[in-house]
C-alpha cells in the first residue's frame, strides 16, 4: 500500500470510476482471465503500484465504461502494493464472503483482508 495515503478514506464515500475492463472483457496480457465483474480504476489517484487506484464495481450485471457509487469496502493485499476499491450501488451492500466469491477470479492469486468502516 501506498505509505502516503490511506485508501481507507475512500469508505463510504461516493467514489467516480472509469471502466477499463467491463464485466465480461478479457486481462489485456493474460487471456485466460475474463473479468466476471466490471472493473475500472479512480481517474487522478495512484496506488501503492504508481497506477491509478482500482476498483471493482459490484451490484451491476451489464458491462459500463463508467459508474459512480459508494466504496464498500477496500481489499488490501498483504503481498502486493495494489489495494482495490470496492464500489456499489448507493443502498447496496455485500458481505466479505461474498465480496471475496465476486472478485476471486483476480484476487485468488493475492493474500489480503477486507477493510470496512
């Protein structure tokens, strides 16, 4: 994570995100993994990989190039510098459970926990 910035800030607050990879999209260098959710990342952040903060954006079942919502919650991965955002629909909310079954078609290669407010 980056050590300047705390992305836990970001809980519970309307949160603007650019999808670069929509729900259903393939990685852009490793085929194989297809995005089962859209995902996209904050436009004028960077995260602890110098790369824009990503975001998963969970709640929606069609692809979007762009949605704006409450972050929920922040998946920090303890063995790497790229925490993501989870963002969703305003009244909307997800357990861990099933926040880890959503994103677990990236995130199955990472240890972290799941920060709340």
């Amino acid at each position: 994570m980056n050590p300047v910035f705390d992305f836990r800030l970001f809980l519970g607050k309307d949160v603007l995100v650019r999808i670069d990879r929509p729900k259903g999209s393939k990685h852009p260098t490793c085929p194989d993994l297809c995005y089962t959710v859209n995902y996209g990342y904050v436009p004028d952040t960077i995260s602890g990989d110098g790369e824009e903060l990503d975001a998963y954006i969970l709640g929606i079942d069609t692809p979007l190039k762009e949605f704006k919502g409450i972050c929920i919650a922040v998946i920090h991965r303890t063995d790497d510098d790229d925490d993501k955002l989870v963002i969703a629909p305003s009244g909307m909310n997800f357990t861990d459970e099933e926040i880890r079954a959503q994103t677990n078609f990236q995130e199955q290669y990472f240890k972290s926990v799941i920060w709340r407010k």
